[in-house]
C-alpha cells in the first residue's frame, strides 16, 4: 500500500481509508489479501494507521470467510 491518507481521493477517503475503498463490489485490502491467499501465504502482518479500526474489522471479516488452516 501506498502511505498518506488519500487527500488526493477527496471526499472518497474522508471516512475510510484507501485500502477500505470498494472495487467492483469489495474493499481494496481484500484483493490483496486474496492474492496472497492464492500465492499460498498463510501468514501475514498489516502495518495500520489511519482509521485502522475500520481495515481491522474488514480484514477479520474477509479472513472468517475465508478456509485457513
């Protein structure tokens, strides 16, 4: 991810951060998260700053729907 708030997003990052913003139906993050999925990583840490407790939430949520061991 790219640091700073997203300023340049406008009114789009004013109650979430980037990684939070909804893509084709789903939070950012959550592609990512996928992809590292998909690559066969099973472990990973998230480095949260602004409004972290909104991507805490989106992740744990992604993450129980998710099959991992």
């Amino acid at each position: 991810m790219a640091g700073g708030l997203g300023s340049r997003l406008g009114a789009i990052t004013k109650q979430k951060p980037k990684p939070a913003i909804i893509i084709n139906g789903k939070p950012f993050i959550c592609y990512k998260i996928d992809w590292l999925l998909d690559k066969g990583f099973k472990k990973f840490s998230f480095i949260l700053s602004y409004k972290e407790e909104i991507l805490k939430k989106i992740i744990s949520q992604h993450l129980s729907r998710k099959e991992i061991e």
